[in-house]
C-alpha cells in the first residue's frame, strides 16, 4: 500500500524536558492506527506534531500523498464546539474557503455520515456529549482531510455511549478509507477500531512495539499490550516481554 506519512527521527522537548523522540514511522494510505501508552508518554505530543500544529524540535512529518498543504481533521477529548453557531455552523467552520453550494453540501454529507442529519439547526447546547462529539467527527470529515486524527475521541462519555460511538466510527472508517490515528487508553478500542497499535512508553515518549491487529487474536494481543504497559519508560524498553514483541513486530 502507498505511504501516506512518514515521520523522521521526530523529536519534541518542552525547554529541558525531553518530551518525545526520536521516533520514525510511517503510516499507509488507509490504515489505521491506535496510539497507546501510559499517560505522559507522549502521545497527545506526537499527534500535535502528525497535525502541524506542533514544531517538532528535530526531526520531521512528512505528508506524502495530496497535493499543497495537508488537510487535517482533528478530534479532542471534547467536541470543543463553538456555542454560538448551530450544529451546521460548527461543522461549517473552517470550510470558508468553499463556495456556499460546495460548503452547504459538505456539511450535510457529514452530518450524514454520523447519523445527525436531522440536527443542523440545532445549538450545541441542546446536545448529549455523545452527541456533540458526533458533530466533532462530522467537522473533522467536512474537510475531506488527508489523515485523520484522534485524541481519545471518546474518553469522556458514560461506557454504554462510547461503545455505541466505537461501533459507529468503526464502521464509519470502514465506508470513507482515510488514513487515521487515534489515542485511546481502552485496549478493547485499539483492537476493534485499529488495524495497527503503536505502542508508547515515556517519556520522553518512545515507540515500543508496532503490531498488527489481526481479525483473530485479538485477546492474545490485548494480554501482550498490557504486559508491556506494566512497565514504564526505560524500565519498559527493558522489559523480556517487549524484547519479544519488538522481534515480534521487527
Ligand atoms: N505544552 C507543554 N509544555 C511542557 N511540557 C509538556 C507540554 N505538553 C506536554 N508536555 C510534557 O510532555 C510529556 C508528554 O505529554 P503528552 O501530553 O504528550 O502525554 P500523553 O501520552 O498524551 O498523556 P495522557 O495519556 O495523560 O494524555 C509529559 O511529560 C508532559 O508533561
Ligand atoms: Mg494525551
């Protein structure tokens, strides 16, 4: 499959802290990809950098496929949504670069695509949490981004709405084949949504495994993930188990 991104020796620090890096990889058009790792390993710091909105300190993204700047969709913990505008004024913004025909219409396609067609002139305030993390994905897919990225979407909502909103992005991701990465600390949600974990440990935040997730397997993986987790920073890069994922994903 064509590469869609390649990061390079990336590295991040925050005046003295070492924060990130240096990490290389790359992604490939369409795939999909859970960041995981314990909290302070940096992955909120490498999807910053994957969306531009973070100067790595050395190192690079790089944006293969498309052409002039990169479009990027990006989701936050909270839907962060504008209380002023409507629903479709929300998912609107940013999109001032479009005619109001193209504009109108990229708005309702992803309204659409999660399943709140009906809420367009609704105001945030009117909405569940489930719900206005819904208009978040739909402002992150209006823009027709090039990669897609997610920091723990979903983090935020009671146990029942967040597997309802897995299952719907699931196979939401499977209709629109974008390139995506997304930051969950819920295992069961790296293996149902990913078709690849990065594993992080940190900081500064390191990549410690890279596996694929396979369609059987899933709980095999879960166990080695986890195992890997019970160790942190270098005591984690130490670790026997890691020495075998890492030949394992080698
Ligand atoms: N703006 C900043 N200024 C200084 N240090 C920062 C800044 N942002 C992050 N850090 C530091 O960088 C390291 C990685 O933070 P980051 O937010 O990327 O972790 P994370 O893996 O996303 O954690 P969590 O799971 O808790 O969200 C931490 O040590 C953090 O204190
Ligand atoms: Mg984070």
């Amino acid at each position: 499959m064509a590469e869609a991104v390649a990061v390079r020796d990336l590295v991040v620090n925050f005046g003295e802290r070492a924060a990130l890096g240096p990490v290389s990889f790359t992604l490939a058009e369409g795939s999909i990809t859970a960041l995981v790792g314990r909290s302070g390993a940096g992955k909120t710091t490498l999807l910053r950098c994957l969306a531009g909105l973070l100067a790595p300190s050395r190192g690079e993204v790089k944006m293969l496929r498309g052409q002039g700047r990169p479009r990027i969709g990006y989701v936050f913990q909270d839907a962060r949504l504008l209380p002023w505008l409507s629903v479709a004024g929300n998912v609107a913004f940013g999109l001032t670069h479009l005619p109001r025909a193209e504009r109108r219409e990229a708005v309702a396609k992803a309204l659409a695509q999660v399943g709140l067609s009906g809420w367009a002139h609704a105001r945030p305030g009117e909405l569940s949490g489930g719900m206005a993390q819904r208009v978040a994905i739909a402002r992150a897919l209006a823009r027709a981004p090039d990669l897609l990225l997610l920091d723990e979407p979903f983090s935020a909502l009671d146990a029942f709405t967040r597997r309802h909103l897995q299952e719907e992005l699931r196979l939401l991701l499977h209709r629109v084949r974008l390139t995506v990465v997304f930051i969950t600390h819920d295992l069961d949600e790296a293996i149902a949504l990913g078709d690849r974990l990065l594993v992080m440990a940190g900081p500064p935040g390191r990549i410690v495994a890279d596996l694929p997730v396979s369609d059987t397997g899933g709980a095999l993986l879960k166990r080695q993930v986890l195992a890997l987790l019970e160790g942190s920073g270098e005591e984690a890069l130490q670790s026997p188990t890691l020495r075998v994922l890492a030949a394992h994903a080698g």
